[in-house]
C-alpha cells in the first residue's frame, strides 16, 4: 500500500524495521540517497535483502530539472525538446522520444531500478512545477510523444507512470507548496488535459500517478482522493487496470484533508493502490494508519516490477546506448566510467 521515502544514502535500523512491515510495497529513493552509481547499486541491494517480501524500488529520473541521479549516468534532456523537434519533424520527434525513454529505463534497470516515475504527460501551459517537464502545450502532441515514450521504457524492461492524471499542466500553482484549483468543466479537460492519458492507457501503461489538484465541477475533493476521477472514469470509462498511485502525501495541497493518516485513508478510499510517503518523517504514522489494512484487489509489486537483468556492464557495451548517448545527451558524459 506504500511507497516510502528513506533518510539518506544507507539504510537506519529503523528503516531496515519499516521495510519489513506488510503494508510497504517499496522505496522512492531522490537526490539525497544518492552519492554516486556504485554506492546507489549498494544501497538498492540492501533495500532488497533486508525484506523476505519482494520490494520495488522507484526514482523519478525523468531528465531535465527532475533528474535524481546524475554523476555517473547520462545527463538527460527535458521532454519539451522533443516538443520542440514535433515542429519539424513528426517522426524525429516520436523517434527521439521513443530512445530517450529506452536509454533512462535501461540505465535505472542497469542498477536494479524497477520502475522510474515517467511519462509527464501533462500539457505544457505554464504550470509552475511542470514547465518543461512536458511535451508540449497541444495535447495531440503530448498524447503521441508520449506513447512513443512508453514504447522505449517497455523495450527496456520498465513498466511506464502517467503523471499527473488526470492532468495538472492547466493550474499556476505548485502543489508541493500550494492548494491548486481548476474550474473548468469535465468537457473543457477531456478535450485538452485528458487526451494524453487516454492514449497512455491504450499504449499500455501499467500505472497512472494522481494529481493533487482540486477539479471542483468534477468533485470537491483533489483528484486523488476523489472516486469520481478514479473509479468512475480512469477505471470505469477509460478502462485502466493497472496501478492507480498517489502523488506525494506530504505536498502542501495533499494537506487539506487532515492529518497524515487521514491522507493515506482518503486516498485508498478512493480507490488508489499505492500512496507515496517520500518524507522520513511521515513514514512512522503511515505505516501506523495501514496497521490494520487488508492488501487491496491489484499486487503493485507484481504489476510493475522491472523485467530482465540488471548489469550495466552490458548494458555500455550495447552499441544501441552508445548510439542513444551520442544524440541525447545534454551535459558531460560520465555514464560509461
């Protein structure tokens, strides 16, 4: 039921006891508990033998401004590039796409990595926090950019996260640090901010991350707590059966609702199957809050764990990464030391 975030670059003592509670399916590791590509592969080896469960282990390595590991591994362009390159040629576009994916798959599957929270499918259109995290401002092209890109991350082992459903690129504000309402109507965001998503499901993503932000001619409550957007369309009308996860409980806009198990209760309630408890310190009263949970209908481990070896010895000596470093990437290459 939880996706937990741990303190630093080695795993504590108390931890090592959270990651043996029934109700942890896995770990988002960010910037902090990386130092570089060797201690990183240690401490994802620790995180699974500590536990007798299988344990996912997560990052969001989408390139750009959200990139957690850097020294060590290719340094990736931000997805509006390829938005950019859709102005000229269509099919460079899906095509640059397509390997900037299978390139930051294979290096987090390299080192053990199952799952990198990707694609932003969000429309570009000034959001504060998502800027050129997306696409592009048009949705038809947000939509084909990134099937393209699920297509590189399953060729690569790596099961695909459309975030932030059903979209947060129309909002201003930042729900890491504000409340965020979009007062549209239902038909206003199906015809711009949910076409992306509609395609990613019909590409075949396996998980879909909620938005934090508020839809009021839609429902009262943000959209990850809302079994309107969950239940009654991503899964009754869009026909999505994968893995339904929570943005980060501990953003400022995921606050409303109450207390830390208040939010980890409404957004189960509502009907997702993995919250994210990124912060240490939110992690001891999650776990209190699912103590008495049973596991829901869908295994989230099951469904989006990686697929193939990890080695990443092979990984650089596979002419296709060599190929894919040389026209994607933005900044010194350390990748191959």
């Amino acid at each position: 039921m939880l996706m937990i975030g741990i303190a630093g670059t080695e795993l504590l003592d108390d931890e090592k006891d959270w990651l043996r509670h029934h109700a942890v399916a896995g770990v988002i590791l960010f910037a902090r508990n990386f130092s570089s590509r060797v201690q990183v592969t240690q401490l994802i080896s620790a995180i699974r033998d500590v536990s007798p469960r299988l344990l996912l282990v997560a990052v969001d390595q989408e390139g750009g401004p959200v990139q957690r590991f850097r020294e060590g591994f290719t340094r990736l362009p931000e997805l509006a590039r390829f938005g950019v390159a859709w102005e000229g040629d269509r099919d460079l576009a899906r095509e640059l796409s397509r390997e900037h994916a299978w390139l930051m798959a294979s290096e987090m599957r390299a080192i053990g990595i199952d799952l990198s929270f990707a694609p932003v499918v969000d429309v570009a259109r000034g959001n504060r926090a998502i800027g050129v995290r997306a696409f592009h401002e048009a949705a038809d092209v947000c939509a084909e950019l990134g099937a393209a890109y699920i297509e590189g991350m399953h060729e690569a082992g790596m099961p695909a996260t459309l975030k932030h459903y059903p979209g947060h690129g129309s909002v201003l504000e930042d729900t890491h640090v504000d409340f965020a309402d979009d007062d549209r109507p239902l038909d206003a965001i199906r015809e711009l901010d949910l076409k992306p998503f509609v395609a990613g499901i019909a590409a075949g993503a396996e998980a879909v991350m909620m938005a934090h932000v508020r839809y009021p001619q839609v429902d009262a409550q943000p959209a990850g707590y809302s079994q309107r957007w969950i239940i009654e369309l991503l899964r009754e009308e869009f026909g999505f059966d994968g893995i339904v996860i929570s943005d980060d409980i501990g953003m400022a806009a995921a606050t409303g609702l109450g207390d830390v198990a208040a939010r980890v209760h409404g957004h189960l309630d509502a009907g997702c199957d993995l919250v994210l408890a990124c912060t240490p310190d939110l992690v001891p009263d999650a776990l209190a809050a699912c103590a008495n949970l049973s596991p829901g209908a869908r295994d989230p481990v099951a469904m989006l764990q990686g697929r193939g070896e990890h080695d990443w010895r092979r990984l650089i000596a596979n002419p296709r990464w060599k190929a894919a470093v040389d026209r994607l990437a933005d900044g010194p290459q350390l990748a191959g030391d």
